[in-house]
C-alpha cells in the first residue's frame, strides 16, 4: 500500500455494501450487500472505474454477506444470508 489517498468512487449500489472480494491480479473488484446483486468492477481504468458485470443471487437469498473470487479457477462464491453457498463460474 503506498497511499492511503482516494483513487476513486465507485457508485452504483443502492444499499449497504457487506463484502469486497479483490481479483489477485487487482483488476477486478467484486462488491456485493443487501441487494441481492454481486457487482463486477473494472479497476484498469485510472480514476475511470465503472461496473463491468451484475451477478443477480436471486430474491430469495437475503443479503449476501461473502464473496470470494478464486483466480486459478475463475470462480466466483457467494454466502447469502439464507445459509446457501452459490458456485459461480
């Protein structure tokens, strides 16, 4: 971490966010919370961010409180508040 100043914002949720997830690579940002939607983000772009993909957990999932990204497999987890674990790839 060389600075601790702000790089940019990234707007689009419209709710609490409860979990980040970071691609290895720092690239891709994942964001996910009370609205059932896990945000894919582009962090290539200086300053510029901007969601790249919605993943849609489902209405029935309640808030997602994890996300975690594998690198190697390209997989995406996602832990909802209704006690399920969904496998994304």
């Amino acid at each position: 971490m060389q600075s601790m100043q702000l790089r940019g914002i990234l707007k689009g949720h419209y709710g609490h966010i409860l979990s980040l997830a970071l691609s290895q690579d720092e690239k891709l940002l994942f964001s996910a919370g009370d609205e059932n939607i896990v945000r894919i983000w582009d962090l290539t772009l200086d300053g510029e961010y901007r969601c790249k993909y919605l993943i849609h957990a489902g209405a029935d999932c309640g808030d997602i409180h994890a996300v975690v990204y594998c690198d190697r497999s390209q997989v995406l987890y996602i832990g909802c508040k209704d006690a399920s674990l969904q496998v994304r790839p």
